[in-house]
C-alpha cells in the first residue's frame, strides 16, 4: 500500500490511529498485547461501539401513550401526543360548540423506534381508545329525563325560548304570569357527546310533541271519523297513521289500525290582559212573502256582522285560551239582520222533522270530524253554533235535503251556506274556503256541498254549523245522532 494510500487509511479509521499509538508507547511495546483474548475483547468492544452508532443513526426517539395503564400506540413526543388528545377532544364536541372532556388516565414514556418501522397513533385510532364526556345541561318533566342540550345554560335557554313561542307581548296583550304546568328542572350532567341535542333540535322536537303509538282495534259500528272522534283525533291523523287508506277505505270489525296520539311535552300557562276586537254574527229572520210562489225564497235584507272591542283577563295554556273574564266590551259596529222572504206555502221536507215541538228530527252530520268548540257561550260571547275541526280542502256535506238560500260571503262567517230545509228549519254552513252550490239550487242529505276553510273571522280551518228554527239558533247536538 503506497504512503498517501496508507495515511488515508488510518485518517478514516480513528480506531487504528488509537491502536498505532498505543503501539508507540513504552509500556506497550511488550509481547502480551498480542495474546487473542486481549484482540478478541478489543474488536468486540468496537463491534458494539460500531452497532450502537449504526442503530442510534437509523432510529429515532417516541413516547409510547398509555390510557389507563394500556399502551395504545406510539407518538412523536409527549407533546405531539398531548395535541392528538387535544384534537380528538375538540372534534367529539365540535357540533355542540363545546370541547369535550375525558377522565382517562393518561401517560407517556419514553421510547426508541426504527425510522423504517415508525407509524405514530392517528387521529381516529385514538377516537375509539378515549372514553370522552361533556358536562351538559339535562331537562326532566316530572322527574323524567327528556332533552340534554350542551350546558346547562342551554337548558335553560331553550326553556325560555319554548315559552316565547306562546306569550308574545304586545300593545294588545299584557302578559303577566308565565309557567309550566309540569314539573320542570334542569341540572349539570356528565354525558357521552352522542347524547348531547343542539338547541335547535331541542327546540324542534318539543314543537313537534311527544308522539305515542298505539294500536286500536276497529268496533263494528266503527268507521274513520268515529273512531277519530273516539281518540280525540282528525280524521286526517288516523289515516296519515295507516298509510295507504283513505275515507273510502273499508274497515271490519276486528281489524287492527294504528293510532298516533300527539300530546306536547310541556305545556306553558300564561295570564294576562288582552284587548280583541270580535265579531257580532248577523241574525236570520224568515218572513212569509204573499209575492213569491210557493216554496220561494229571497234575501229581502241582507246581513251583516257587527264588531265589538273586548277586554278580558284570560288564562291560557300553549296556544289555547282556557278561561276568559270579560273586563270591559264595547261595540263599535251594530250587526245588521239577515232577512229571508218565502212564498206562503212549502213542500213536504224528505226527512222527517217533528211536529209541534219546534225541533227537528233527521239531521245528519256535515263533517265527520270531532267538535272544536259548542253552542253556547264562551268567552264572553254567545257561540251560535259548533266548530268541527277539519283541514283546508276537508269536504262538507249537507245536514239534509233543502234548498240553498244564499251561497256567497257572509261577513265574519266568510264564505257561507244557508239551506233551507222547510217548515221553518234553516241550517247554515261558514268559513269554507270553496262554495260547491249556488243560491237556488236544490241539494239532498249527504251531498257534497263546500270545502272546510278559514274565511271570515276564523283563527283557523274549521265548519262553523249551525241548526236554525224560525229564525232562532238553537243547539245543533240536539238534532244529530
């Protein structure tokens, strides 16, 4: 090996320099240096000096994350692995707006890891080791746990917010007093994020109401509309819970159908003072007219609702008023009599009426549905006839055969149907949204004859029928099977 060669040699291997001058001193310079034992341990000891260089080079330094005394995976260093945790718990409760917490016990300890072989924890690797938590705000209604939302002042919130909905404050509405008629609390819990609803959805499913399923099997007088009115229900929510059927569809005795009963959760009691103006309903007085031939008819005056200005004290329960004390009344308008002229004689009536007695016999139901609201007084007012509840569109049928009077708007009663059924028995027909007759035209009992709505003076869809007797409302239950 020339010079230059050899001196490369020993500059690239420290070790053999080292051995060189041990070589060169005195005291090593004797003969027992060369024994093998003394070589062996010299070169094994440089093979593990050299194999720790090669292994420190090709790997790298971790923390191993223990969750409750169990390794779950590697990470870079405690404080990479401390942010993973950090990660997971903000994305557990990222769509309640909250960060999520944990109880677990949490550690780390160093470790040694190949670069070719080190793969750290992930992020949803850690999702399934790490039991998470928020402390949450839970609302029970007679002890029983209903809504949890994310805090407690959520809870509260949403409270409030429910009762918005129902005591709304106005120049004509002074709302004193607002509570729940249940038992309502609310109280910090430690839950699991999944059992967490925002407050939207909180609020969304207290609107919508608790709804129970049942299921009912169908009598041998039954049919749809008396099986709603048995359950206090719409026709229209007994078939939307059977769905495939309509009014045509046949029931038998035995049959099993589905009831879905809709009750709220909570119901809000508010009291107050309120101010409405409300409508004076137009009479309708029939006066005999030598002029016209027999059996017809003419409106001689036509009606018109009046109005007046009521001030009560009312008490009422979600959107319903449930007792109403008249405070004050005054009538800004005078309602103005509906006058019906008709020929001397009349034809027979098809249905049977009894005689002597002013009452009338064989009437039948105009809407199968349940009644709203009765004849009689309520609110400080006289009610002259029965609200029965129907949807927009609803069809409505004639009470008994007759004669239609009048078939157009009638002020508060908006569009409106008067029939005339002879021998002084009148029935009338209000707030359809659609009229199918016309004044004139003669009809037969169970005869489609308008569509349910909510024109005039109505606060929503309904028929408002009423039963008249020689110009007289009277009370229609009294007439009706």
């Amino acid at each position: 090996m020339k010079k230059s060669s050899l001196s490369l040699f020993f500059t690239n291997k420290p070790w053999l320099q080292s051995l060189v001058w041990l070589q060169n001193r005195s005291w090593f310079s004797k003969e027992w240096w060369k024994s093998p034992k003394i070589i062996g341990g010299t070169l094994a000891a440089f093979i593990v000096l050299g194999s720790g260089g090669y292994y420190l080079a090709n790997s790298s330094s971790a923390a191993y994350l223990i969750i409750n005394g169990e390794k779950v995976g590697i990470v870079v260093n405690q404080l990479s692995g401390q942010n993973l945790i950090q990660t997971v718990l903000q994305e557990k409760g990222a769509t309640l707006g909250v960060v999520a917490k944990t109880h677990d016990k949490i550690e780390f300890t160093p470790a040694r890891v190949s670069k070719d072989q080190f793969q750290p924890l992930s992020e949803g690797e850690l999702q399934d080791k790490l039991s998470t938590y928020i402390e949450a705000g839970e609302i029970t209604i007679a002890n029983q746990p209903i809504f949890i939302l994310p805090s407690l002042e959520e809870a509260q919130g949403l409270l409030k917010s429910y009762q918005d909905i129902y005591t709304k404050t106005s120049d004509t509405n002074q709302v004193n007093e607002v509570s729940f008629e249940e038992q309502v609390e609310t109280q910090s819990v430690e839950v699991t994020p999944d059992k967490v609803l925002t407050p939207e959805q909180a609020l969304e499913k207290l609107k919508q109401g608790n709804i129970q399923k049942q299921e009912y099997t169908v009598q041998a007088s039954d049919s749809w509309w008396l099986i709603a009115r048995k359950n206090n229900m719409k026709t229209l929510e007994v078939l939307a819970a059977n769905p495939g059927t309509t009014l045509d569809t046949k029931i038998k005795p035995g049959q099993k159908i589905n009831l879905a009963k809709v009750t709220p959760f909570l119901t809000v009691v508010s009291k107050g003072t309120r101010i409405d103006q409300e409508t004076i309903p137009f009479d309708v007085e029939t006066k005999t007219d030598s002029s016209l031939g027999s059996d017809q008819t003419k409106v001689a005056q036509a009606g018109s609702d009046g109005q007046k200005e009521v001030k009560y004290i009312y008490v009422q329960k979600n959107d319903k008023i449930v007792s109403k004390s008249v405070i004050e009344e005054k009538v800004t308008k005078e309602a103005v009599k509906q006058v019906i002229a008709k020929g001397p004689k009349s034809t027979p009536m098809v249905v049977a009426f009894s005689r002597g007695s002013g009452q009338a016999s064989g009437l039948g139901w105009p809407l199968n549905s349940h009644i709203n609201s009765y004849y009689g007084y309520r609110w400080g007012g006289f009610h002259t006839g029965i609200d029965l509840a129907g949807d927009t569109g609803d069809p409505y049928v004639a009470a008994a055969a007759g004669k239609v009077v009048s078939a157009g708007w009638g002020g508060g009663y908006g569009n409106c149907i008067v029939i005339d059924h002879g021998n002084g028995i009148m029935t009338r027909y209000a707030h359809s949204s659609k009229m199918l007759v016309s004044a004139g035209q003669s009809v037969a009992k169970g005869q489609t004859i308008g569509l349910v709505g909510a024109t005039g003076n109505a606060t929503g869809p309904h028929l408002h029928f009423e039963v008249i007797i020689n110009g007289d409302t009277v009370n229609p239950l009294n007439y009706l099977p």
